[in-house]
C-alpha cells in the first residue's frame, strides 16, 4: 500500500502523520485490498478570525477510486469525522463486491443428480 500524507498551507508534523496512521488502521483493518492512498490536510483562512480546517483522502483499490473530505475547526476532529466517513464507505464498497447471490436449494440438489 502507497500512502502519502501532505499539508496544503501547514506543516505535517510527526504528531499528525501519527494521528492519521492510526485513524488508517481501522480502515485497512476492513479491507485489506488498498492499493493507494493520498491524504491532504489543508488549513484555509477565510476571514481574519475564523479558519477551517480541511481534511480530504482519496483511497484507490482495486477497480474503484474513493473520495472523501471532512472540514471542521480543528484538524483532528477534521480527521476523526473523515476517517468514520471513509469507513463507512469501504464497507459499503466491500459489501457490494460480496456475491451475495446463492444458488437455490433446488438447483443444487439437481446437480448432484
């Protein structure tokens, strides 16, 4: 798995690569076919007092691309929210790779015949 972690107007710091490792274990944990991952940090300076802290990831695997951004005062909220979001979305992912179509009961007892 390739991951690059980067910060757009912010320095990403020991702490917050850390912080972002361990929310990305819960997530592989899931799903373990992740080829690529790309997480962006990003602090915008709207008005003099207010900033917003933004989160996004881009998580590629096999045959699909998944996309997600959480913005949020602080970061690590910003990523908490992030992080739940894209786990939710690779177990969706996963749950529609799953063949969940069975054979029935009958067409099974007619092959053995």
């Amino acid at each position: 798995m390739n991951l690059t972690i980067s910060g757009h107007h912010l320095e990403v710091t020991p702490a917050l690569r850390e912080y972002v490792l361990t929310k990305l274990d819960r997530v592989t944990r899931h799903f373990d076919q992740v080829v690529d991952v790309t997480v962006l940090l990003t602090v915008e300076k709207l008005k003099e007092k207010e900033r917003r802290q933004k989160a996004e990831v881009t998580l590629h695997v096999k045959g699909r691309d998944i996309f997600v951004e959480q913005s949020h005062e602080d970061l690590y909220a910003a990523i908490d929210q992030l992080m739940d979001k894209l786990d939710r979305q690779v177990v969706r992912h996963k749950d529609r790779l799953q063949d969940h179509h069975h054979q029935s009961a009958k067409r099974m007892g007619a092959e053995l015949s």
